[in-house]
C-alpha cells in the first residue's frame, strides 16, 4: 500500500549528527539534498528552513512534510505535543517541535522515528519489499527497532524501547556487567557499540578472529529476535547498524535465534535456516531518507483523505 | 470506536474444556446461553449449530458471529485458512474450521483467541475501559497475551505467543529447570499453573505464607510485562488467570515491573506504585464471552462496510 498521489514532497532524516534534507518528486527521485550539522534546533532549524524555502522556490511548492527523527519524540497525530521531542538530554532539544520549522509551509507533516523511517524505507525498496509485518532493528550507538504492519509504524503511547529488554545474560560465562546506566545488562548494555569497545577495547568487526566473542554477541541479538517472533510475528526480521556489519555476526543471530524458538513456531517463513527470514538491509545509508520521503507521502495521502 | 449497528449477534467462547455459545443483542445483552462440551468436532460442532439454529428460531436472524477461540489457529481475515485450527496437538481439531459449523448461517464469521476475546471484553467493559493500547495477559494452564490497539487484536504472519518469551532466571538462586517441553524456563514453563505445582505439590493460592515464592513468580511476570512496556507500550496491563488469583502475587508484579524498569520510561502512565498501570481483571468469568460478541459486532460493521 504505497502512497499514490502528486506533489513535491520534504523529507527530512534527522539524526545526532546530522540532518539529511531532501526535495523528493512523489516517485521518490529527490531534486534537492543538503546535509545540515545537528547542533541546538536554534542552531540548525533555520537552515532546515532555508533549505526547504530555496528548494521550494526552485522546483515548486511542497506538498507535504516527512520526518523521520532521533527521538524521543512524541510521534501520536492525535497529541497536541506531535512532533516535539520529550527527555531527551540533547542540549536544546527537550521540547523541541518539528511544526516549528515547518508549520510555515503551510504543508501536513507527519514524524516518526529514525528506526521507524528506515524501517520503512527498507518496506519499500530494500530487504522488507513484500512483507506486512516488517521489524528493522539498528545496533550501533543504540539499539532500536521499529515495527511495521502494511507500512505503518506500530506504537502504543509512545515508539517502541526494544533497545533496553534483558537477554539471558550468564554472569558466569559472561561476567561483563554491562554498560546500560539504567539497566546494566539490557540488550543495549551488552551489544550497543560502546558497550563492545568498554569490554574488549575495540569495535566487533575487529574481532572476527575470535568465533566466541561473536557467537557472545549474536546470541544476545537473537534473544531479541526471538522475542520479537514470540511478541510481533514478524514476516522478516531485518538487522542493520554498525554493530551487525562484523563478518559472521548475522549468522550468530540466525543460529542462535534457531536455538532459542527450538521450533516451537512452526511456519514456512522460518526456514530451516533462517535465512531469508533474518537479513541485512538491503538500501544501506538511504534506508532513512527513502523513508522519509514516504511518511511525506502518507502526510500527502491523509491530507488529501481529509480534503 | 464500539462497533454500531444492528441485528443478532452469534458469540462462542472456545475453551479447551467447554464451548460458551451466546446469541446476544446488538448491545450485548444476551437472551440465549449454552454451555457445550468440548469434545473432537465431529461431536461438539453439531451441538454449536443446534443451538444456534434453535436461538435463531426463536429470536430472530443471526446477522453475525464473533469467536474467540483456544489455539493455535489461523485469525488472519485475509488468509484461506481463517478460523482453521492449525498446529494443535488437541486430538481431531487440526485442520477443523469454525466456518464449517457457522457458514450455513450466511452471515459473516470473525474469529480470534480466546485470549484476544478476553482482552476485548476487558477493554470494552472491564479494566481495559478508556485505553487504546491494551495489553491482557492471562496465566493458568498456559501463558497467553493479546495486545489492542483501539479495540483491534494486533497479529503478525500469527497470533502472539508470548508464554514463551524467557525471563530472567538465576538458576543458583532457583535450580527448578523449568517445565517448558520446547524452552523449558520459558515464561510458562515457570509460572503456568501445572508448573508451580510440579515445583512446590500445590498451586501458588496455597503458599502465600512464603512470600519469597510469591515474590519469585511475582518476578519472572514482571519481566514480561517489563518486555510488553518495552515493546507494545501499552496504556495498560491486565494480568488475569487462576494463578494471579493468589493474594499479593499482582503486588509482586507491579513492584518487581518497576525495578526491572528502573526509571528508563517516565510516562505520567507509570505512576510510582503502578497500581492502576498493572491491574486484574474487571470481568472475571465473563470476559470471553463479553469479547466474542463485539467480534461478532465487528463482522457485521466489516460487512456493512463492504456493502
């Protein structure tokens, strides 16, 4: 269920770092692009804004507005805070309000997370293309997962927190505490990028001499996977960010995701392998802002719905 | 969003033990009632029609049926096998379809749980009343949730299965291997009733002078519901089933959910007790079958809509 309608759309994917801005036809084809710093939104909105108004003014009036952002952020139409980010402790953000940039193109917006945004992207274009249920995981910095069905982002009173479940952690074989400040041993204290470098002094792909260690850390992973085939039924289950570039590490989360189930779900999606079922992404660094562009069109879609 | 309309409403509550079969009015009052014996379907279903068939005969047309269902079985509207019983080991129920026995009424059929029904009924007119994301956890025999989002059962390529998810469990402080045939210290092979009787000789009612059992199962739930704010972030949890009847466990629950938390998610839901975050049921017995009939008013708001 791809939006179908007309129109230029802004997309924006906004990250710690950086913000991608593009000007995207409503097939996609983007027109425009800039990379704007993340500092204080008094810092950066201004040239998000003089990005959109120039590109407006060279390739015509947009129609509507796709963000897909750091969080967290209140990500409900239905809130009066739509679109603001809530306890984040980014210097300047707390409060923070996507509409404030934008409201004044007169265009519907529609914000979802950076993990939902490349969850989506990766629906429409890469390793999710056919799926109704679609979970993307990112493990780098963080970890996240957005959940899709029939290519709307899943949430309850806020977006999804999957970085910080527990794994099953043997203190014993494994005593690394972790390096969650609220949890020690989540999922994010264990396998999140830092959490690597804190216990081994290096980044994972440094360490695919070492079969145990990412066996460690793809077991982990797959407590994830597991839990979300137990509480999500995900058609494909895809696995991206820095962490899971580390040769040898999608198949750790493939085996040992196998383990866990130990067939309990019975489907053909589960292949013996699993193969097919948990993947890598298949767009890359564009995931994010191919999603964008499409939470443009479903701002597009809804707006013209409500016309 | 209570489906409105009219007309009968056919309702069966399908247990491993017994059929509750209801014709109901459109606003769920229920003016005929059975209870049937679960036995293979080539015993039991001749009964359901009967009963629906003499209902008919003396109040008027049945213009939709709503079943919540013990499982595993196909709730998917748009796949061929819907409302088929599929991988269960209960003898004669593979392969056996409620469409068979109710589609010589002529009247659209909407099939879900009986955990998805029970959650209905509770958000409808139980403890579930006000919120849009619902989570209903029920443990007895086995551990099942069914998660709402505006009065909707949310799936993947299945229904959830969420009693196998693991807690977290320290086998020097508790050796009991668990009682799970496929994870053994899964959820349910540590808190479902047939497993605290294989550790202890006796269900957990009985043994509320140790709180120390009533905090360790207390806390393997808490973990689920841990792992349900993490990753459905409901507006609320219901746990219901004969073994959180005993007194103190749902006191262990809330108190064992927060520490596991650990002020990660600050939402003005998860006030500092979380008692009215984590709760019991509203409706006790009548839950399911309060459910099947506003599935049964969604089959009919479903077919009117595609008239």
């Amino acid at each position: 269920m791809q939006s179908q309608t007309s129109g230029l759309i802004g997309a924006i994917e906004a990250g710690g770092t950086k913000f991608i801005c593009a000007l995207a036809q409503i097939d996609g084809a983007i027109v425009a692009r800039a990379r704007i710093d993340t500092r204080t939104p008094a810092e950066c909105f201004p040239e998000v804004a003089a990005f959109f108004r120039h590109a407006q003014a060279s390739h015509g009036r947009i129609a509507a507005f796709g963000v897909a952002s750091f969080g967290p952020i209140d990500i409900d139409p239905t809130s009066p805070a739509y679109g603001t980010f809530t306890t984040t402790p980014k210097p300047g953000w707390q409060g923070a309000r996507f509409h404030d940039v934008l409201g004044s193109f007169g265009a519907p917006i529609v914000v979802d997370t950076d993990v939902n945004g490349a969850a989506l992207g990766e629906w429409l274009a890469g390793a999710g293309r056919g799926t109704r249920t679609l979970a993307y995981t990112t493990i780098g910095t963080g970890v996240g997962t957005g959940v899709l069905r029939d290519g709307r982002s899943l949430m309850g009173f806020s977006h999804y927190e999957m970085g910080h479940v527990h794994p099953t952690h043997d203190r014993v074989a494994d005593p690394f505490p972790g390096w969650c400040p609220y949890h020690g041993d989540c999922l994010e204290g264990l396998v999140a990028g830092p959490a690597i470098i804190k216990r081994w002094g290096t980044s994972l792909d440094k360490l695919t001499d070492d079969p145990a260690k990412i066996d460690l850390i793809g077991g982990y992973i797959a407590d994830l996977a597991a839990d979300l085939v137990l509480m999500h039924m995900p058609d494909r289950l895809i696995f991206g960010g820095g962490v899971v570039k580390a040769p040898g590490l999608i198949e750790a989360v493939r085996r040992r995701t196998k383990a866990r189930l130990n067939g309990y779900v019975r489907n053909a999606r589960l292949e013996p392998g699993l193969e097919s079922y948990i993947v890598t992404p298949g767009l890359g660094d564009d995931a994010g802002i191919t999603g964008a562009i499409e939470l443009g069109r479903q701002a597009l879609a809804r707006h013209q719905m409500q016309d």
